[in-house]
C-alpha cells in the first residue's frame, strides 16, 4: 500500500516538474502549447488530480518558481547493463553528486556524456486505449507521420492499449497527427529505447533492478532507463 502511494506521489512530483518547464518554454495555455498538453494528458493517466494540476500550471507563472534545468546522466549498472538517467533539478551540483553515490553503492559507474547514450533511440511513445481502433488503418495512416512501430499491450491496470512508438523528432508530427483523428492518447511520453539488451540470471538481474530502484527514489529523478532484457 505504502509503496502504492510513494510511487503516485513520485509521478505527481515528476508531472509537476514537466508542466513546470513546459510553462516556461511555452506559456500557460494548453491550446497553444503542445508540451503542456502532453503533461495533462500524463497527469490524467496517473490519476493526477486536476486542482493539483492547475495549481501547477499556476505556481509555474509565478516569479519566485524554481527554474528546473533538465539533464541526461549516463552509467553502468553491474554485469554491463547500461542506465540513463533522466534528471529535473534546481541545482545540478547536488544531482550530479547525489547520481554518482548511488551509482556507486549499487556496484556501478557514472559515465561521461555519450558513454552508453549510443545503445538507445530516443523515441516518442503514445498509449491509446484499445477500444474500436482498427489497428491496421491507423498503421497505414501514421507512416506518413514517422510511424516507427506500432503493437498491442497490456498497462499495469489491466487496461488494454495501443502503443506508437516514432523518432523523437517526429514528436509534435504524431501528436498533431493524432489530435487531429481525435484519438487522446493516455500517455505521450519520450523514452530511451535499447538498441540492444542484455540478459542476466535472476541473482544478477536483481542486482541492476536495486540500483535503478535506488536512483529512482532520488527527489531529481524523472525517468531511469536500461538495456536489461
């Protein structure tokens, strides 16, 4: 139960942060801000509450927000297995020290800039709720929009869903592509995919999984992602 809570206060925490920068860079209206958009529709999938998500948006206006600089750290996790970590943060000087101590007590390695980044593609990554989509015509319809793959999941929920994957830079294609099929994605998130992935016995494997856990738990962390099978 308490690990429920601590992982949907995390989430909130995440999207709080993302509508933070997504107001700076472009304003508070979600009509003309695409980026704000794709934060309430992830606010939603998590059961973000909408006060909590206008009290966001309007902190986000005021002078005294803090400015939150994003930055990518790469490492090694034990036995080979590659980590990126996605980080939001008021003062980069603490983050950077906080990544390097769990990286080390987890028996892995900080990396410079570009070290394990090259094993994964940066990708946008759409969820739609399966219900009536005729999943071939929509195929067809988003090559055109830089459709890299497309498949059918099951979210944690039980939800079954349609998941679209396209490059990075065809982002705000997909997501206007979309908008305009009147499809609201339950989530649109960028992802770093492996290019590769390694697979390790489950004593192993456990091991790379404590330390992604132990990042994950860190106040500037927004995403952690890994190349283990």
């Amino acid at each position: 139960m308490f690990a429920r809570w601590d992982r949907m206060a995390k989430q909130f925490t995440r999207i709080g942060k993302e509508i933070a920068i997504a107001v700076k860079a472009g304003g508070s209206d979600p009509n003309t801000n695409p980026a704000l958009r794709r934060c309430m529709q992830n606010a939603k999938s998590v059961n973000m509450p909408k006060d909590r998500v206008e009290a966001a948006i309007k902190r986000a206006m005021g002078k005294e927000m803090d400015n939150y600089e994003e930055i990518l750290y790469e490492g090694y996790a034990p036995h080979g297995v590659a980590i990126l970590v996605e980080t939001a943060t008021d003062n980069h000087v603490r983050t950077v020290a906080n990544v390097k101590s769990h990286f080390n007590k987890g028996n892995g390695a900080l990396g410079n800039s570009g070290s394990v980044s090259f094993q994964f593609k940066k990708m946008g990554v759409f969820k739609l709720k399966n219900e009536g989509i005729s999943v071939d015509e929509l195929e067809l319809e988003l090559i055109d929009f830089g459709l890299e793959e497309m498949g059918e999941s099951t979210n944690e929920d039980g939800t079954e869903v349609i998941v679209i994957r396209c490059a990075f830079s065809d982002f705000g294609n997909m997501q206007k592509a979309l908008e305009e099929r009147k499809f609201t994605p339950l989530s649109a998130e960028v992802e770093w995919i492996p290019v590769t992935t390694v697979e390790l016995a489950e004593e192993q494997a456990q091991e790379v999984l404590k330390l992604v856990d132990r990042i994950e738990q860190d106040e500037d962390v927004q995403k952690v992602f890994h190349n283990l099978k």
